[in-house]
C-alpha cells in the first residue's frame, strides 16, 4: 500500500486563511495572489527534492544524527522573516477553550514520509527519567527523583484492529457525510482544486467566520474523541484524511477495488478551531469535523464518540509559536498541526501553540496544565520569537515549564525551533536559542530534539533556495512551512523520536 499526499496550488486564499496562525506573522512577504505552491516529492535520503505541486509523503526524511548543536551563543536579536518581527498575536482570551480528557485509537498503515516508525505492538524501552534512570518496556520518559512515568497502555494495534472502548464504524454515520467543493470554509484546505473532498459535520454546521468568543454549542462539543473510520469500497482509491482546521490525521492510503482498511484515531476537538487565539483566525464548525480527500476517496464507515472516562488517552499537549500551532486555510502548515499523522493510539494531540508566543509570554500554560495527567506528554519548543533576549533568560524560562510538567509527573519533550530559510545554504541559527533549550532538557534530564539542526541540515540537501521554498508558505516566507513542509518537519520530529528511543516511539504508526 503506498502513501502519496495530493496537494498542489490552491486556486486562491481567502483572507482568513491568510491571517489565520502566521499568515503574516513574520512580517515577511505577503502571500502572492494565486495561492500556495504545497510543495511536492520531499527529498529522498538526501537526494533532492523538486516538488512540482503536488505534497507526497513518499519521500524519505533525511536522518542527520549527529549534527552539532547550534548552540552557546547569545541571542542578539535576530529579526523574524526577512526583518520584520512575527505576529505579536491578537488580544489573548484563553477563555471557552475546552479540552476534555479522551481516550487514543489505533492506526493501521503508518505515514511514509520518510520515518520509519516503531514496530505495532513492539514494546520500546522507556525514556529516561529526569533521575538518569532507564525506563522499563513500555515505560515513558519523565518523573522526578529517578523515576519513569510508566505507560499502562498497549502500542498501536495491527491495521484493522479496533481498540477496546472504540466506536465501530457504520455505514449510518457516514451517510451524514456530503461532498463540497475543496476549499468551501476551508474544506479540504490546500487540496488542488480537482481532487474530491468529502466533509463530515458531526458537530453542527453553522461556521463562524471570524474570531469571536466560542459559541455555547462549540463548547459544550469540546473534547477528546475516539474515531474509526473503514477505507475502501468497490473502485481503487487514494484518501487522505484530516480533521478540524486542516489537522493532519493520516497521509493518503491508497485500496484496491474490495479493499478494506480500518484506522483509529483520538482527535482533539477545541471550541476555538486552529490556533487558540488570534487575530483572524476563524473559530469554524461546532464539534468534531472529519474531511477525507484524494483524487478518488474510498470511505464506507465511520464511528465517533466523545471521551468520558474509558479508555484513557496519553494526551501530548504542545506549547510552541506560530511555527508549530494549527493553521487555517490550508497556505500555511505548522509542524505541530502535522503531528498527528505520525501516532496511533493511544496517543492523541492537543496542540496549544500559539501565533506571536515566546517562552516568556506563552499564554495557554494554564489551558494546558488544568489538563493534563500523569503520564501525559508536554512539548514545548520556543526561540523564534524570543529576539534580544539572552540564551540564559530563554533557559530559565522553559526550565520553570518542564520542572511543573514534571512536579505533575507529566513527560517533557523539549524541541528547538525549526530553521529559518532565508539564503542558501542555511546559515547560522544562533539566535533561535537551541543552546537554551539544550540546556534546559539537560538540566533537567528530560529528552530533547534538536529540530534546528535537523532541518538546517535536510534544507541543504535539496540544493537551491527555491527548493527549500516549496515546502514554505506562499514560497516566500522563510519562517512559516506551508502543510507539505509541516509535514516533513513533523516527520523529522518522530524520527528523532524513534532513533532516541523516547518513550513516545513504541506509539509512533507502523
């Protein structure tokens, strides 16, 4: 079974789409009329990459191991995009934002884009704990005095196999579902505009357009849910499914004619959609929205329910900037909003990253610590907006969120910043602050990600500066990745994952 992703020039961008998350958060160029080049094949094992307006997920991510961290300078105030400082976001409201505790499915056939993902059902081996410890099978990285937070939940099941607690898919529930046209309320967001879209309202249908408070019936549809949806039907078919704000659930499974698949999924449903707050950015559709896509999409059945108490999701909650949060529209991709084509269950994410945030200003800290539970998973990656400031400030900064994560008995993760793209070859990262979060993870003996290097280095195999655009927003913007660039990003990230061996690893899809 291939996996291919189908996304090419969007036929235009509406104005929300743009301002949604980043549109010009960074005060780079603005969006050329005619939309975004969603990129193409990404590179091949370092061979490299010339997308021709289509996003694949058959290409191979560059594993750059080893790399040097960029760190050990301080940070002198590099400027966002080109000169201009990234969006300082709209008024914060972190009210009607609700996240309820949900439980995780199971995947079926894992992403392509170039991770190789942990073995379903391989048990791998604990992360360290914040003592120096190692953690049991099935353990996962975190915990104070030495300890691991320990797992209790199985990895994902074979394909096909529905996890126990989880909705069975029906026929009934999909016919609820209505086709539209690709780029309707953002439908099928960043699909070219002769692929099919399939948009499934299970939460009301009334979009709010604009930024306004979130509606009664958007939060009281707020939560986890457990979905499962059956690939497949009596024609060939290639489908690509996402979920809320353009949301990457799963890269695009290709069946043949009597094929069928089932996958399993935790989708986080906000009363906001997309990003948390910001200026612009559309609240959406009430609920829980699915959205399968592809030249010919293949879905018999789907099954939804919203989590109460059983079965329990590990939840990764993120906290990040513009260059990770969810975006609208489908011009821009962060690498967080991609995430979740990479995990099965019962993993599910609830991304929080927030347009214009630093480590010193991150205002949703509190939506994510009234959440989250023993056990959980809490990313943070911060340094783009960070300008001025001192590597010391920065560490100090994420050191106080990763020492609460861990006082909750919560596993942190600490990432630094994707590069920006500006020149070719990339150059010197410094002021992104990888030094701060370098330090930050060790001091605390909690796992860390070194994203600076590793797209600094898979950047500079795809040999020009316009190839490394393909995979950037509008194909100027040097900071913010369209959803193809997202997508590999985020595929660096669970590689990373797995070469660690970070606990997370034993949920990555097969």
């Amino acid at each position: 079974m291939t996996n291919m992703r189908h996304f090419a020039l969007l036929p235009s961008l509406t104005l929300f789409g743009f301002m949604a998350c980043s549109g010009n958060d960074a005060g780079g160029p603005q969006p050329g009329a005619g939309g975004v080049n969603q990129g193409g094949s990404p590179g091949s094992g370092g061979t490299t990459a010339t997308p021709t307006g289509g996003r694949q997920s058959t290409g191979g991510t560059v594993d750059t191991g080893g790399t040097v961290d960029t760190g050990g300078t301080v940070d002198t105030g590099g400027t966002v995009d080109n000169g201009g400082t990234e969006d300082t976001g709209g008024t914060v409201d972190t009210g009607g934002i609700v996240d309820q505790g949900g439980a995780s499915s199971t995947g079926g056939k894992g992403p392509s884009g170039g991770v190789t993902s942990a073995k379903g059902g391989a048990s791998a081996s604990g992360g360290k704990g914040a003592g120096g410890t190692t953690g049991p099978i099935g353990g996962k990285a975190g915990g104070t005095g030495g300890t691991t937070v320990v797992s209790t939940e199985p990895p994902p099941p074979p394909p096909g196999t529905i996890p126990t607690g989880y909705p069975t898919p029906t026929a009934d529930n999909y016919a609820k579902c209505t086709k539209v046209t690709v780029g309707t309320n953002d439908a099928c967001g960043g699909q070219p505009s002769g692929n099919v879209c399939i948009q499934c309202l299970f939460g009301g249908t009334d979009y709010n357009a604009s930024e306004t408070a979130p509606t009664a019936e958007a939060t009281a549809a707020a939560g986890n849910y457990l979905v499962t949806v059956t690939l497949g039907g009596s024609a060939a078919g290639d489908t690509i499914i996402s979920a809320e704000s353009t949301r990457g659930m799963l890269q695009s499974v290709t069946t043949t004619p009597g094929q069928s698949l089932t996958y399993s999924f935790v989708i986080n449903v906000r009363a906001m959609e997309g990003q948390p707050k910001h200026a612009g950015g559309p609240g959406g559709y009430p609920g829980l929205d699915l959205f399968f896509s592809g030249t010919n999409p293949q879905v018999s059945a789907i099954g939804y329910a919203k989590v109460t108490d059983s079965p329990k999701p590990i939840m990764i909650y993120i906290a990040s900037d513009s260059t990770t949060c969810d975006q609208t529209g489908g011009a821009y991709g962060g690498w967080g909003q991609m995430l979740p084509e990479y995990f099965g269950p019962p993993i599910g994410v609830a991304n929080y990253a927030n347009s214009g945030a630093s480590s010193s200003s991150f205002a949703f800290f509190g939506d994510i610590s009234s959440r989250w539970v023993a056990g959980d998973w809490f990313i943070i990656q911060f340094g783009h907006n960070d300008k001025g400031v001192a590597d010391s400030v920065v560490q100090a900064n994420l050191s106080k969120h990763i020492n609460e994560a861990l006082t909750a008995k919560v596993n942190p993760l600490v990432v630094s910043p994707p590069a920006r793209a500006g020149g070719y070859p990339i150059g010197d990262q410094s002021t992104l602050h990888a030094a701060a979060a370098k330090a930050a993870a060790a001091a605390a003996n909690v796992p860390y990600i070194d994203l600076t290097a590793l797209s600094t280095a898979w950047y500079n195999t795809l040999g020009s500066s316009a190839a490394v655009m393909k995979f950037h927003a509008n194909g100027t913007d040097s900071t913010h990745t369209n959803l193809a660039g997202g997508e590999k990003l985020a595929g660096l990230v669970a590689k990373a994952i797995k070469d660690q061996n970070i606990g997370l690893a034993q949920y990555l899809r097969q």
